[in-house]
C-alpha cells in the first residue's frame, strides 16, 4: 500500500514576504510609470508665433499681434466633415464660452479659435451658434495650407490645445489635455495681474 502524500504547506512567514515583495514590485512600478507620464503642461515659454486669420463670421482678417498688450488664449481645433469635432474640442469650447463670459470685452483678454476644416460640409457657422461662439474665429486651413498649427509645433499643439499668451506676447501655458474654466480663469488671472 502506498502512503499518500499530502499536499505541501507554506509557513505563513513565507506568504506574508511574498506578498509584502510583490506590493513593494507593484509600489515601485506605479511610481515609475507616473515620474515617466509626460504632463499637460510642459514648459512652454517662448515667444508666440505671430499669424493672420480671415474670420469668415465677422469678416475681419485680423493677426495675433493686434492684441498684444493682452492676455490670449488659442484654441487649436480639427473639424470634420458634417462638423464633426473631437470630444476634446467639445470640452475646450464649453470651458472656453465660461472664461468669454467673464471677460471678454470686460477685460485684457481675448479669445481665438483656429480651425483646421478641410471639408466644405464642416458647417463651421452652425458650430459657431452651438457653443455661442461670439470670440474671433478662423480656418488655417482657407489657403491650402496649415501655416498656423505648423508654427506652433514647438508647443506640442494638436486637436483640443489651448495656448496661453501672455501680455508681452509669451507662451506661458499649453493645455494639450482638456481643461476646466476654474483652471484657465485662474491662469488668466495670473496673466492679467503680471
């Protein structure tokens, strides 16, 4: 007759290390993969690129420079065909309609949208009524070319971006993640009092 063998048992010493050794591996790659995320803000001061712009709704060309002397936020947006827009684009133009509420036209500050639309059905008029879009808006894409968007590559733009100039014509902060109004109004703040 064979002995039967019973199954081996850990000391408990034994599992409490492996799992404390396993929690600390854990800890530490946690810790390693949120020192490596890159951040919505990376350090962006430099001069702001200069540019012109037709504004088709107020049929003005106007150019960045024209208000210096004023905090300045653009916001960089793709637009499909149809008017099709990113979440992203969504959110930014949501907390962008709060921040206008507050001081465009009562403050130093200005507001610019620079579409990206190469799509003649990218309805861009009824966008502009469906976020009461009432701030400086424009194609970069209108000439063939996206001259805009390429000059600010320095500043990692792309869909959704929103790039803070300050009165002496600086970059100051680049939001290429969605952001809130709280946080622009206090950026802007910041702006407005240097």
């Amino acid at each position: 007759m064979e002995a039967e063998k019973k199954p081996r048992k850990w000391p408990k010493g034994k599992i409490i290390a492996g799992i404390f050794f396993v929690t600390i591996l854990v800890a530490a790659y946690e810790a390693w993969q949120y020192s490596t995320i890159e951040t919505d803000r990376p350090q962006p001061i430099g001069p702001a690129p200069n540019f012109g712009l037709m504004d088709p709704f107020q049929r003005t060309y106007f150019t960045l420079k024209q208000f210096s002397g004023k905090a300045i936020a653009i916001h960089f947006m793709i637009v499909g065909c149809h008017g099709l827009i990113d979440p992203i684009d969504d959110n930014q133009l949501r907390q962008l309609k709060l921040v206008c509420n507050s001081y465009c036209g009562n403050r130093q500050f200005v507001i610019i949208t620079v579409l990206s639309s190469t799509c003649v059905t990218s309805n861009l008029s009824q966008i502009r009524v469906d976020y009461g879009i009432t701030w400086h808006m424009g194609n970069d894409y209108d000439d063939g070319v996206m001259d805009i968007f390429d000059a600010y590559t320095t500043y990692s733009v792309k869909d959704g971006t929103i790039v803070l100039i300050d009165t002496t014509f600086n970059v100051t902060q680049v939001h290429t993640e969605a952001t809130t109004a709280n946080t622009l109004s206090s950026e802007i703040e910041q702006l407005l009092e240097a």
